[in-house]
C-alpha cells in the first residue's frame, strides 16, 4: 500500500529512527511532517529529505505547540511519536526536576500528540508511541525513564479502545545506532555496540531502518492495534 494522499506526522522525525521513517513514508508518496526542538537539525533533515517535508520547530512536551501543529493540518493519517527523553545514571536525582523531561516528553508528548491529532484522523488511520526494551529488561540508573516506556505502552492498549477505529500501537526498540548513542554513549560508543553486535542472536545492532519498516507496518495494517512491537534482534531473549 502507498501513502500517496496521506498525511504521516513524525514528532521527532530529524534524526535517528524518526528520520528513518520519515524517509520510508516520503518514498512511498505521502505528505511528510517532521517535528524536532533544534532547527538545526530540522534543516538538515530537510535537506536530506527534500523541500515538500514540512519541518516544524517542537518540543513535545509543549502541548500548546502541539495543540497549534495539528489544528493547523487539514487531516492526519498517521502519527509516529518518536520524542522521549533519556537519562540513564541518574537513578533517583537528587534533583526530582532532572527525572521530570523523560515522562514530560515521552508520556505526556504521545498524551498531547494523540489529544489533538485524533479528531484529524479517520479510521484506518493510527497512532504509534515509542518506548524500549528497557520497559521490560530495565537497565541499570534510569528507573524514571524505564517507568515512561511502562506507562506509554499501557496508555497504548487503553487508548486503542478509547479512540477505535483509530489505531494505536508501541514500538520497543531494543539497541538501535542513531545520534541517540554517540550522545549518551560518548566515546564507549564503538565498544559499547561492538559488544552487544556480540551478544546478540542476530550478530549485529538495529539500524534505524529496521525499526521504522516496523512502523511504517503498523500504520499500514489495518488490523493491528493495541500491541508492542519489539525489534531487538533478539536482545529480549538473553
Ligand atoms: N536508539 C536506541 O537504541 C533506542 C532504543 C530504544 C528506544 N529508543 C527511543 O527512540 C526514540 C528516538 O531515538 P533515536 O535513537 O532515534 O534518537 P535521535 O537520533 O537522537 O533522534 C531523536 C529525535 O527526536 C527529537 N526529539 C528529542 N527530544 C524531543 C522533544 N522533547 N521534543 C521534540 N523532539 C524531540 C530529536 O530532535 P531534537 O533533539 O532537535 O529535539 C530527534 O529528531 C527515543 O525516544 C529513544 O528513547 C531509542
């Protein structure tokens, strides 16, 4: 199926698996809105993507802003809310605000995002949030950011039902090599992916096209919703 006449909104689409993704839905022919906080890196995604992407300053926490983005668009068919903050090493902060931006950004951004795209949307269309392995193999020293993929994927079965016949489903990456890494990583990026290329059954880390085929299915297939799709090669299993 091609998205030729549809409208795909990507709330995080600049870089890494949003960028992907926003790519895949411009080669099947639909109309592409991308979102991201630094302008910066909006330009360089419409640079690479070309001039017919909408690339739109954000920050998904901003619900005005997002209020303001989806009113502005005349339908929606697909939305993928990429946009979630991390920390990991923090633990318990001793400053509580240092946890806030995880659940601020990834739960309540997919909560504003879905608040205003659903009376844009019409059935068949869907709704995808974005959590990680880590909501059910946690990693060490990000409890808070754990406890927001947790909550986004039980906001996505509840909300299935509640915005029927709209779709609503979760993609839970396992280690993808995005931007994301290098940032957190530094330089134990390289070692860090070597070693999990190592352990994993599949011999290799995700790129960010292997999850964004994972969502450009679920907002082709119109009978799933509800669920979480896990694409870890096989992380989930050790
Ligand atoms: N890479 C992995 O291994 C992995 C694994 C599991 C889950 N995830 C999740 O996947 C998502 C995407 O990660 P990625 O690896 O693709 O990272 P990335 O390459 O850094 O891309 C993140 C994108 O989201 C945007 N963004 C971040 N915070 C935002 C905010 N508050 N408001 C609006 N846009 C925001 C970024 O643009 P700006 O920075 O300019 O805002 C950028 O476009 C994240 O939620 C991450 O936690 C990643």
């Amino acid at each position: 199926m091609s998205f030729a006449g549809m409208t795909v909104v990507v709330l995080g689409g600049s870089s890494g698996i949003g960028l992907a993704t926003a790519r895949g839905a411009l080669t099947e022919e639909a109309r592409v809105v991308i979102t991201g906080r630094s302008q910066h890196r909006l330009d360089a995604a419409k640079r690479e993507l070309g001039p017919d992407v909408v690339a739109v300053p954000l920050d998904a926490a901003d619900e005005a802003g997002t209020r303001t983005l989806f009113e502005r668009l005349e339908h929606v068919d697909h939305v993928f809310i990429t946009a979630g903050a991390i920390s990991f090493g923090r633990g318990l902060a001793p400053e509580t605000t240092a946890l806030r931006p995880a659940l601020e950004t990834r739960f309540w951004g997919a909560v504003y995002a879905a608040k205003y795209a659903a009376p844009k949307m019409k059935r068949g269309g869907s709704i995808t949030l974005m959590s990680g392995t880590a909501a059910v193999r946690p990693l060490p020293g990000a409890s808070v950011a754990t406890a927001s993929c947790g909550a986004v994927e039980a906001f996505a079965r509840a909300l299935a039902l509640d915005l029927a016949p709209i779709r609503v489903n979760v993609i839970q990456p396992g280690l993808i090599d995005t931007p994301l890494i290098g940032e957190l990583m530094g330089d134990r990026r390289e070692a860090m992916i070597a070693q999990e290329a190592a352990r994993l059954p599949v011999g290799r880390v995700g790129k960010p096209e292997d999850v964004a085929d994972a969502v450009l299915f679920l907002m082709r297939n119109g009978y799933v919703t509800g669920i979480t799709l896990t694409i870890d090669g096989g992380r989930l299993l050790l």
